[in-house]
C-alpha cells in the first residue's frame, strides 16, 4: 500500500485520450485531482477509483 502524496508521478492503466499515460498528483484526500503530463488537462476522481487505476508509482516525491 504506497501513501499518495502531491508531486508524485503515477502510471494510470488506461491512457488519456491525448496519448499519455503518466500523471502528476495535484491534491490527495477523498479526491485525487491528477494532471495528465502530455497535455496538462486536470481531472478530478474519487479515491477508490484512483486507486484502483493506478498501475505504478513512477516518481514518488519522497522516497
């Protein structure tokens, strides 16, 4: 169980429609709001969701 923190660069399971698969985490709490790296749109998710969609930690901020 990794602990989600703002900075962090995760890989999603399914890619954004622009193509990119990596996200920065922008705010954690009983909503995760991600920005997607390749085109910078925000999206906002519930934690469930974001949790169950993340395939891996790729950068975590502090290691």
């Amino acid at each position: 169980m990794h602990k989600y923190m703002v900075g962090d660069i995760v890989k999603m399971k399914k890619a954004h429609p622009c193509g990119s698969d990596q996200w920065e985490v922008m705010r954690t709490g009983m909503d995760f709001r991600i920005k997607c790296l390749g085109c910078s749109r925000q999206v906002m998710l519930p934690r469930p969701k974001f949790e169950k969609g993340v395939k891996k930690v790729i950068k975590a901020v502090s290691e």
